[in-house]
C-alpha cells in the first residue's frame, strides 16, 4: 500500500524558515516524480514544485511563486521527499501535501499525502 | 496555462445527472486530470489524461474533451458525490489546477 506521510508543520513567524518532510512507502521511491501541492484555507489547489526522479537526475522545477524561496530535495535511501521553505510570508499558510505521481514523468498525481498545516503568523 | 472552471459552485440532487466543465487557456491535447476533494481530506485522483477512469472510481464518471475544452460527467448523482472537483493540466510543468467546483445537495 503506497503511504505517504507529511511532517514538520507548525507555526512560524513572518521570515522564518521551515522544512517538511514527506516519507513514503509501499513503492520504489527512487523510481518516482515527486511533487508538493498547497492549499490555503478555503482555496484552491497550488502546484509548487516537483522534483524528477534517479533517471532524470533529480531534476527540480518550481512553480514561479516560490521559486525563489523554495527548494525541493529528496533523500532516495530514506524514500524522502523535502520541502525547504525560507523567507515565509502570510501569504504561505496552507496545508502542504506530499504527492506521488501516477506513472513516471506524466504529471499526473495519483497518491497524496494526509498533508500537513503551516502557519505563518506573528 | 490557466485553467478555468465553471460553475464555481452547482447544486443538484440525487440522481441527477451533472456536467463541469474546464477550459485551458492553450491547447493541452489530452493532457488533462480530474480529482475529487471532501472536505477535510486529501484530493482523490478520478479521471486522467481526460477519460480515463483511475482504478476503483465508479463508472458513473466519465470525461470527454480534447485541445483546450473539457467536460467532467457525474451520472446518476449519489449521496458520496458531493464534493468539490478539481481539473488539472499535465501538459507540461508549471502544473496548473482550476479554481474548483463545489458540488452541493
């Protein structure tokens, strides 16, 4: 059964930096796209960024609102996937899910995570 | 490419038959998702590559398109439907999703 489970939320202040952690199972994580999808209270779906898989060199790409203050990692031996957030504003409230996409490369998010809340406030 | 949903929101009753539709702002091909979402929960993939039911969906689901229209249909409305229903391009990263359709009793 592919699980997918989120940690390191919480509450931040404006400007602070936080990390989450998304561990997966239940599948050869080295062979899959891995993607980080938010949802702000109430909103819609937000695309943030995925990061390619060992074939494709781990290769990243960002959505173009946070790409300069967000970095994707992955730690295949660990069957981790990161989100490195820096520079938070109000605006970065959500809950953040870990996805698994459907087959290799296609874009298309088949397994989410149960997610996790990040809230930036002072 | 955005993507734009309509009805924001849609009431219907069991039973019924129900259509929501999404547009891209270029042509995507096939290139196009569905997910379902209740509340307090994670989306749920239904349909990909715009017609093809996800395993375990009930085929009371379909979807139709290609280009830049496409056409969710949820036949025979059952109480488990409502929901809000997300599209999503996979044409090609940044990764775009509508704004969502609520879909109420």
């Amino acid at each position: 059964e592919v699980q997918l489970v989120e940690s390191g939320g919480g509450l931040v202040q404006p400007g602070g930096s936080l990390r989450l952690t998304c561990v997966a199972s239940g599948f050869t994580f080295s062979n899959h796209y891995m993607d980080w999808v938010r949802q702000a209270p109430g909103k819609g779906l937000e695309w943030l960024g995925l990061s390619r898989n060992k074939a494709s060199n781990y290769v990243t790409e960002y959505a173009a609102s946070v790409k300069d203050r967000f970095t994707i990692s992955r730690d295949d031996s660990k069957a981790s996937l990161y989100l490195q957030m820096n520079n938070l504003k109000a605006e970065d409230t959500a809950i953040y899910y870990c996805v698994r996409q459907k087959g290799f490369g296609d874009l298309i998010f088949e397994y989410w995570g149960q997610g996790i809340l990040v809230t930036v406030s002072s | 490419i955005q993507m734009t949903q309509s009805p924001s929101s849609l009431s219907a009753s069991v039973g019924d038959r129900v259509n929501i539709t999404c547009r891209a702002s270029q042509t995507i091909t096939r290139h196009l998702n569905w997910y379902q979402q209740k509340p307090g929960k994670a989306p749920k993939l239904l349909i990909y590559t715009t017609s093809n039911l996800q395993g375990g969906v009930p085929s009371r689901f379909s979807g139709r398109g290609s280009g830049t229209g496409f056409t969710l249909t949820i036949s025979d409305l059952q109480p488990e439907d409502f929901a809000t229903y997300f599209c999503q391009q996979s044409f090609g990263p940044p990764l775009t999703f509508g704004q969502g359709t609520k879909l109420e009793i």
